[in-house]
C-alpha cells in the first residue's frame, strides 16, 4: 500500500475535506455497521463515487449499511431478498423504474465500496454485479409482462415441444460480460429478445401479432433499466448483437432466430454467442434455444477458420486503437483484456464442438480445461489468468473512481494515485510497471497462439513468385515444366496438368470468395513444400484429393499454413502412403494430429488410450448416444493414424503395431458395452440372478481371429461372439421388465449397432458374428453353459481350431473368466491326433481351392496371395492350430496363448517343435504379415508377384509336408 506521506497535495486536500465532512456528519456511520470511520474515510478518499453517495444522502447509506452489511459479501440470495424488498413498492412503471434504481444504487456502493476496499476478491465482484443484473432484468419483465398482458392481451403460440398451445414469453439472452458472469463495476449489458412461437394475443381488446407483443415489451424492459432519471440509470442495454444489428426486429421467434444462425450467421456472431446465457423470461424455452444455436457455435470438425475470424476483429481492433490513439486502454490494447479473451475464445470455437469442457461461458472456468486438453501449458495459463485478474481488477479500480464506463489510464495525478492505491502498489510507477509486466506476457502468448494480419500477409510477400505463377497459370507450359522438373518433380507435364485442372474446375471456380482466397494461398505452399519430398508429383496427386475433399471447409487448409509443420507431415505421410492419404481426405478432421509430431509418431500405451477415450467420453452426455458414436469413430481414426505414423517411421515394429491396433479395438469395446448396458437398464432394469441380486454386466465379448490373435491389421473386420452368464428365465427388475434372454439379446444387436452403424465418420469396425454356436442360424448371444455344450457336443474341428485364437477382450471378468475356462477345457480334450490332421488339412485345402490365387495349379498363377496360397500365412496359422488341438491334452500351458507367434514359441518351449523350427516359422511368418501391413499402407490387396518370397514359401510348405502331409495316404 502507498505511504500516505508520499500522496500529493492534491490527495491529501481531498482526505482532509472528507475528514471534515465526516466529523460534521458522524451520526450516519454507526458502531454495528462494520466500517470503521478510517476505513470510510479512505473508501470515501479513493472513490469519488463512494464521496458523492455518502454526502448526497448519508441516512440511505447509513441505512443500507444497517447490521454490518459491508461487513458480509453480496450473495445472491442477499440480492434477491432486498430486490423483493424493493420490489413491494412498485405500483406502475414509474415507481418499477425508482424502485430498480435505489436497488442498483444500493448494491453498487456495497460492491464499489468493497472493491476499493480491497474487501472483496475480482471473482465476488464480477459476481455480485451479475447477479444484479441478472435479478432486475428477471423482476422487471415479469412485472412488466403481467402489466402488458393486462394491456394487450396474453400471447399463444403452439409450443414446439408438445405441439400444444400455450402461453408464449419472452426469453432474454445476456451476450458477452453478462452472459459469462463477469460483469464489471460500471458495465453496459448486450441482450437479445426471442420468443418460442409466432402467434397472437389472447384477451386484449384485439389480437396482437406475438412478434408486435414482444417488441413492445422488450421496449419497455430496456426503458425500465436504461433510460436515465432523477434516480439513475439501472444498466445501459446495448441490442446491436441481435439478428440483423439495429435493423432487426427487436424481437424474434425462435424459428426465426435458428435460421438466422444457420443461413446467415457470421464468424463473429459465433464469437459472441460463445457467452450467450438466459437471464431471464422462461428459462426452459430458452434453454432449448440455446441447444437449438449450439452447432452453430460449436463445430463438430476442428475449426481452424476461427484463429482468421479473430484475428481480423484483432485487427479491426488494432486500428481502431492506433486511429483513436487507444494505446494505454487496458482492454483494447495491446496486451489487454480482449487478448485474452481471443486466445480463449479462439480455443473454445476450433474444438468446442468436440471437447464439451470448452464449452464454458466464464473465462476463469476456461483456462483450466486448456491444461487438461493439453491445448496450453500450465504455465502459459497461469501467466494469462494473473494477467486477467491483474487487468480486471485494475479495470473495477478505473470505474470505481466514479462508477463511470472506462478502461483508459488517467492522467491526473490525483487518480493515479487512487487507482494504484487500490490496486496495493506502492506508487503509480510501481502499477504501471506491473500493467507493463503482464501486457507483455499476454502480447507474447497472443502473438504466439494467434499470429497477427501482419504475419500472414508478410508470409504471402515472402512467398517464392515461381510457385506462386505456377499455380494461378502466369507462368507458360513450357517454363512450368521446366521449373517444376529442376525443383524435382518426377512427371512434371503431368503435375502441371493437373493444377491447371483443379484450379479450372468448376468446385474451386464457384466457391465463395474467402474460401478461394485461403486456397490460394495455399497451393504455393503446398508446392513448395512438396519439392523436399522423395516423388513430389505422386505426392502431389495424392494430397489433392484432400484438398479437392475441403473446398468447402477450407479451415482445414488454414490449419496447415498455420502450422507448417503439420504440412511437413502431410506432405511425407501422404508420400509415404496412399492409404494414409485416403484416410486424411475422408476424414479432414485427422490434420490435428499431425499438429504435434511427437505424439503422432509414439502411440499412447493401452492405459493411456483408456484414459484418453473415457476423457473424451466425460465431455458427451451419457444419452448422447449419436454424438458418442462420433467421438468413438474419431477416436479410432485418429489412433490408427498414429500407428501407422509410427509404422512408417520405423518406431514401431511388426508386433507392437498389432498391438496398438488391437488395444484400441478393445478399449473401443470395453465402451460399447458400457454405453449400451447402461442404455437398456434405464429402460428395462437390470438383469436378475436367482439369488435375486441384480448382473453386473454377465456379459462378455470374446475376440476370435485377428482380434483374439492380437493381429489386427489397419483394415481388418472383427471377428465376435458374444456370451452372458444370467439365468434366461429370469428378468430384469425394471418398471418395463423383460426375460434376461431377451435383455442379452439386444444387447447384442445394441452394440453390433453401435459398432457397424454408418455415421457421417463411418463404421467403428465391421462386424463379423459367424463364429458363434451354429453360426449365422445360432442365437445372437450365447448363454455361458449352453457355449459349453455346444463346443463339446456339436462344435466342428474347425470351430475348434478358431477356439485355439478366441480371447476375451471386453465385458465382465466373471464372465470373462468363465469363457477362459472353457476355452482351456475344450483345447485340452483328449483328440485322435490323425483324424484330427485329416480334418485341419481337408479344410485348408478347401480353403485354398476356394480363396487362393489357382487352386492346384499355382505354378500357373499370375500372382501370389501371401495368406491363402501354398507357402502363406494361413499355412502356418492351420499348422499351430493343429498342434495346439493335438498337444494341449498333454501340455496344458499351451492354452495361455492365443497369438501365433507366442503359440509357436510354446509349441517349441515344450518340444512339440524344436527351438529352431519354431524359431524359423515365427520369422517367416513375422515376414509375411509385415508384408501385408506394409500393402494395406500402399492400398494393396495379399497378392503380390508370383515369384515373391521364394524362400520363406519354401520353409512353410518344407514344415507342411513335414508336420501334416507326413504318413497321409
């Protein structure tokens, strides 16, 4: 705090006329009223507001400050009760307008007061104001609707829910401030006015069209809070955020308003409907405006269009600063306020629309969920939020001098010494040195996360002119191909071509003018980058069908000039990889994981998957189940991607890709049965077991093939069945109940719905239930001891042989438990070793008759199918099979494995193979399956040339005959 010594004259006269006053009117300042005579003294000091109000009228004061109410923060039930107080006064509009404005008048000293007291922290402050307004709008229009009623009759409409009339009133959105809580001291209020339904009035002397009604009203709420009068002013209402500005309709149904939005809706109007809040009028309806309006703020794909969008209101900003001469306001300068706010804001519109915790109205409650989404650092919002609380209190310190609207420093002396006084600083070099300290923390984060006009368009300067000719055609044919062969492109005439042909195309001709203007700048960087890659032209062919896939979302090519190293990225994956390439145009939305390289290229361990899915999942509403679809789908995608990354790179082998790809497989299942579980119990209730206790879940999903393998790859299908362990003549104990049977069974097809169901992102996985007991013809979901029964009396040797690669991989443990049970029961069966060779050869042969590239005949083949011709990985499959059907008996432990290659390992650790034929068939094997991942990656089917592999395939069918054509007649 400042040395009163060090105050200047000025100061210090005013001090000593208020010491004056205050011994000439002591009787208003009473022993119960919390405020010490010093402390009156320095509020009254510091404040010319607190001043002025005291000595026009001390009995109020005194009044108000009846049994130490300075004393106590303002709450809102203290609001509310003293607006009601206030409230019983009123008669007709003019005591409605008196009664509201000794209210504010009384909360504004209690807050002003307090605040330059340092009494109350920024967060009370900024609260306390809000609730004020939020209070005398609510008090104002509902008196002033049953008083307009009276008047004009009651207006109906057909409520949009129901579909039944019923009165109609108004909803009042507060935009901005008011909308987020954080009002200031002296703030204006933004609202817009909506309504549910067009209709008519009711009762009056003639029927009133409801929009006239409405209008009328909200003309008369915002005289009862702005208009000025011996008493004040409650609040200035500013309506310019409403559809259409000034020229609108005051007032707009809710139609109306939605299709606004949707047709006409502007970047900005996005940024300010991001605080948006019902503050008053039914509350329920305008919630579910709200809900109606979200899609328009937040977007489900990541939406890089608002760093532009708020970078050019900055710069609109800036040069309203730099015309004004605005440099030291501490919202609209550099460094202030509004900077924080686009950099939270900026956040909140590019991923709201996917991570629910941006969808927040009050700054503070923001900048959190930006450490925990990994957005920002932790030290970068720590800097921002001091920044914040630093600069609002200072602004409550500017407009508590005399409750007047202001962010401009002062100039005077005297106020200078008031404000840093108030904000706890020892003189005004000091404050000013600590408003320099933190607008050039945030000028920095701003300048770092939001890059200025400036920035962009000097990168446009700098741009090579080469690039820039050759992609808007300048620059002839001839010169064309020469340039673009000397900066590497392979088939120049070609690449040229093709640029001619997409800059031509009608998409890229009729789109909107903001769109082409982003693409344009665009394709010179796009080239650029694409000449320090290996075959730049095949690049170049396939990164434009991702470009051709977001002409009309082209926030996503934004994204990519924003950060050039994701286009680094783009340009190598896609090089590297068709398949990678198709992935990114389907799904634009993937570009976001190229933003960070070190994560793309080191996929998170199972736990961590679980952990991100399930954050993810925290931010969607547990009966959203579209949108946890859709957060499933992008889930998987975008893992995937990073798998493959890592494949691509060589920072993860063979193995531990199958690993990943099956992980995220089974954290995705592990959801689904959650999701649809909890769905049929909030219908049906829980399962019963006979001891009358309710199933938790007794549900399992077993994994066969790939799956159950651990050898996913990036296109493979599941492979299920599903099993539960419940009584099937029992049922669930629900309002609605059903047999357990029944219930199990849409379960089954819930989360085969949940799984294979086309989304705008696609399937999570196709699905393949043939497996199960009697395949196609069997019950959907198999009760645990009727899958016992079935695989020891009915099952097939081939049913068997799927069983050796079964796991489970989602569901209830017991149950889980349970399957494991059987599997190693039924592996372990004693088995006629021959007969059981003739019957695995007799299908692998059918197999191959019907699946592989020539039947007999594949010395004639054209090409080599690598898992179902002779020498393939099916081979090697069926022999480990057999081996494990024909041992287990003997070696139990064989069960544990469900994989090839640990099984192999097996089969050789107990000598059913050597050391080393178990060894050699592993790293054929190994061979053959990195082969195929490394053809999913090219977009290529198994087949390869005929003469491929000649060694390996030589192995296989050398083990072949050895192990199941040996002693076959």
């Amino acid at each position: 705090m400042a040395d009163e010594t060090s105050l200047p004259a000025t100061l210090a006269a005013e001090r000593s006329a208020i010491e004056q006053w205050q011994s000439e009117h002591s009787h208003w300042l009473a022993p119960d009223h919390g405020l010490s005579p010093d402390d009156a003294i320095r509020a009254m000091t510091l404040s010319p507001f607190v001043a002025e109000t005291v000595q026009r009228e001390p009995d109020a004061v005194s009044g108000w400050l009846f049994d130490r109410a300075l004393d106590e923060p303002v709450t809102p039930d203290w609001l509310r009760d003293r607006l009601g107080e206030y409230m019983a006064t009123v008669a007709d509009e003019a005591t409605l307008h008196r009664a509201l404005r000794r209210f504010r008048r009384e909360v504004m000293f209690r807050v002003i007061a307090r605040d330059v007291l340092r009494w109350s922290a920024l967060d009370e402050t900024m609260a306390a104001v809000t609730t004020l307004a939020d209070e005398a709008i609510d008090a104002a229009l509902s008196w002033l609707h049953d008083q307009a009623c009276e008047q004009w009759g009651t207006p109906w409409g057909v409520d949009p829910v129901t579909g039944e009339e019923s009165p109609q009133h108004l909803v009042v959105l507060g935009m901005g401030k008011l909308g987020g809580c954080e009002l200031n001291v002296s703030s204006d209020i933004d609202l817009i006015f909506a309504f549910p339904a067009k209709g008519e009035t009711r009762g009056g002397a003639r029927a009133l069209d409801n929009q006239q009604f409405f209008a009328r009203l909200g003309q008369r709420l915002i005289q009862a809070l702005d208009q000025m009068t011996a008493d004040g002013f409650v609040f200035r209402v500013d309506m310019r955020l409403r559809p259409y500005g000034q020229s609108g309709a005051l007032a707009l149904s809710f139609p109306a308003m939605e299709s606004y939005y949707q047709d006409q809706g502007r970047e900005w109007e996005r940024y300010a409907m991001v605080k948006a809040r019902v503050v008053a009028g039914d509350r329920r309806a305008g919630e579910r405006l709200m809900e109606s309006l979200r899609p328009f703020v937040y977007r489900k794909y990541i939406d890089f269009s608002a760093f532009e969008s708020l970078r050019a209101m900055k710069g609109m900003i800036s040069r309203q600063v730099r015309r004004k001469g605005l440099q030291s306001n501490i919202k609209l300068g550099s460094g202030g306020i509004r900077e924080i706010e686009f950099v939270v804001q900026a956040f909140q519109l590019i991923r709201g629309g996917r991570d629910r915790a941006l969808q927040q109205r009050h700054l503070l409650d923001v900048l959190p969920a930006l450490v925990e989404l990994e957005l920002l650092p932790d030290d970068v919002t720590r800097e921002l939020e001091a920044a914040y609380r630093f600069l609002r209190t200072l602004e409550h310190a500017l407009q508590g001098l005399s409750d007047r609207q202001t962010q401009e420093l002062p100039e005077d002396d005297v106020s200078q010494t008031r404000v840093a006084l108030m904000m706890g600083c020892q003189d005004w070099e000091s404050c000013l040195s600590a408003l320099a300290f933190h607008r050039d923390r945030v000028a920095h984060h701003f300048a770092n996360i939001i890059a200025s006009e400036d920035d962009d368009s000097q990168q446009g300067d700098e741009m090579d002119e080469h690039w820039q000719s050759i992609w808007l055609g300048e620059m002839d044919e001839a010169r064309a191909c020469e340039w673009l062969s000397a900066q590497g492109y392979e088939n120049a005439r070609d690449s040229y071509e093709r640029l001619s042909q997409l800059r031509q195309s009608r998409p890229v001709q009729t789109m909107q003018s903001e769109g082409q203007r982003r693409l344009y700048r665009f394709m010179p960087v796009l080239l650029d980058a694409l000449s320090r890659v290996d075959a730049p032209s095949r690049t170049l062919e396939r990164v434009l069908e991702l470009v051709e896939s977001v002409l009309r979302r082209t926030a996503y090519l934004l994204l990519l000039l924003e950060n050039p190293g994701a286009l680094r990225q783009l340009v190598w994956l896609c090089g590297e990889s068709p398949w990678i390439a198709r992935q990114l145009a389907e799904t634009p939305l993937l570009l976001d994981e190229l933003l960070n390289a070190e994560s793309l290229y080191h996929p998170p361990t199972r736990d961590e998957l679980q952990d991100d899915l399930r954050q993810q999942l925290l931010r969607v509403p547990l009966e959203d189940l579209e949108e946890q679809m859709e957060v499933l789908r992008h889930f998987k995608k975008a893992h995937v991607l990073r798998v493959a990354a890592s494949e691509l790179s060589g920072t993860l082998p063979l193995m531990k890709v199958s690993d990943y790809l099956t992980w995220i497989a089974e954290v995705a299942l592990d959801h689904v049965v959650e999701v649809a579980f909890s769905n049929l119990v909030s219908r049906h209730g829980y399962p019963r077991r006979d001891d009358g206790s309710a199933c938790d879940t007794d549900f399992a999903i077993v994994g066969y093939g790939k799956l159950g393998g651990i050898e996913l790859g990036y296109t493979s299908d599941l492979d299920l069945v599903f099993l539960h362990n419940a009584d099937p003549q029992l049922s669930t104990d629900g309002d609605r109940p059903i047999d357990n049977a029944v219930f199990y069974t849409r379960l089954g097809q819930r989360i085969v719905h949940i799984l294979s169901t086309q989304t705008p992102s696609g399937q999570l996985y196709e699905v393949d239930l043939r497996l199960r007991p009697s395949g196609n013809s069997g019950l959907l979901v198999s009760q645990v001891q009727a899958f016992e029964k079935y695989q020891n009396e009915d099952a097939w040797t081939w049913e068997h042989q799927a069983l050796a690669r079964a796991r489970g991989v989602a569901g209830c443990r017991d149950t889980l438990a349970a399957f494991e049970g059987i599997r190693r029961r039924v592996l372990c069966q004693q088995r006629d070793r021959d007969a059981l060779r003739d019957a695995v050869v007799k299908m692998r042969e059918r197999m191959r008759d019907n699946l592989g590239s020539a039947g007999d005949a594949q010395e004639l083949a054209s090409e080599f199918h690598i898992k179902q011709d002779r020498g393939g990985i099916i081979d090697v499959e069926f022999m480990a099979q057999y081996l494990m059907l024909a041992w287990c008996s003997d070696y139990p432990a064989l069960t544990r494995y469900s994989d090839n290659i640990r099984q192999l390992e097996a089969l050789g650790e107990v000598g059913v193979l050597t050391p080393d034929d178990a060894q050699r068939l592993r790293e054929v094997f190994i061979t053959l399956r990195s082969t195929i991942h490394r053809q999913a990656l090219q977009n290529r089917s198994s087949r390869v040339a005929p003469d491929a592999f000649p060694d390996e395939r030589a192995i296989i069918w050398s083990y072949w005959e050895r192990i199941m054509l040996a002693d076959r007649s």
